[in-house]
C-alpha cells in the first residue's frame, strides 16, 4: 500500500518541483520502492520506509522556508506538556508552501513514528502523509489563469525555441538544433 500511495503522490509532486533528488539519477526511489517489496515484513523496515518516504517527499516540497523559526523545545518535550501538544497541528488543512504546518509538527511526526510499536500507528502515519501531500498539491498547483497568460504571450521577437519545464545537458549544449 505504501508503495502504490508513493507512486500517486509521486507523479503529482514532482511536477510542482524542479530539483528531484528523490526520482532523479541518484536511484533512491527505485532502492525505496526494491526494499519495500521485497523486504518489508517486520515493523521495523516498515518504519523505517516510512520515515525516509516522509524525508523523500519533504524534500521534493523544498523543506521549510528559512523564515520559519527552528523549534524551542524537542518532540519529547512537546508530547509531555499537556498545553504544548494540543497547540502542535499535525495535519496540513490551510494553504501551505511546505508539507508540515511548522517545525514542530514535523519533529512531533517523527518522534511518534520512531516510537511506535504497532503497524496501527503506523498506518495513521501513512495516511497523515498522504493527507498533507494531497492539501501541498492542492494548494500549489498551477491556476488555468497563469497557463492562458503565458500562452497568449507574444513570442514574435524571440527565437523560436520549445521551452520545457527544464532541459537536460543535451538539449542545453545543442540549443539551436533543438
């Protein structure tokens, strides 16, 4: 299931980024998604999968912007104050420009995660996950408004070449075959 889920998100993540490190040349999906069929039958590699899915996916919505300030208090310390761990929001609801609400939520995510023993908890994590990658497409996808501006633009002055998303070394040392 976590497998199938990753390649739904996939898709529809990595067309909001330009630098994917985790589908790219590096291989690190294609290891992920290897170690997840085929060896995936205790808790701990189940957890594990799930943790580096969760770095996988933070890392293709560009982590948290430098702004953001760094949290003041450990996941540990959150969990035990009664007032604090009501205050942290692990779900995504508003428009968000990064996959967790704050600092904290993601700290508190991992602790939870990395503390858990039963395939439950785990599942609820997934599923946390999946929830705040779809609210993160949701509210960073392109509007039908920008894809008519840019198509109504006039090109007349400049060279006629395709333009894509990016181009690979190929394409950018032949520019002018292309």
């Amino acid at each position: 299931l976590m497998v199938k889920r990753e390649q739904e998100l996939y898709v529809s993540i990595k067309s909001l980024t330009y630098d994917n490190t985790w589908g790219g040349k590096c291989g690190a999906r294609n290891i992920w998604i290897a170690s997840m069929r085929d060896g995936c039958h205790d808790l701990q590699t189940v957890k594990t999968g799930l943790i580096t899915l969760e770095d996988a996916f933070f890392q293709l919505t560009d982590g948290f912007p430098d702004s953001m300030a760094a949290p003041k208090r450990c996941a540990k310390d959150i969990l035990d104050d009664v007032n604090m761990r009501f205050d942290v929001e692990l779900e995504s609801i508003e428009k968000n420009s990064t996959l967790w609400n704050s600092r904290e939520s993601r700290e508190v995510f991992l602790h939870i995660i990395q503390e858990s023993s039963t395939t439950g908890f785990l599942a609820l994590g997934l599923d946390l996950i999946i929830r705040n990658c779809w609210a993160y497409v949701n509210a960073n996808k392109p509007t039908g408004n920008t894809r008519r501006a840019v198509s109504t633009t006039d090109t007349s002055s400049a060279p006629s070449t395709r333009s894509t998303r990016r181009m690979n070394a190929w394409q950018q040392a032949n520019q002018d075959w292309y």
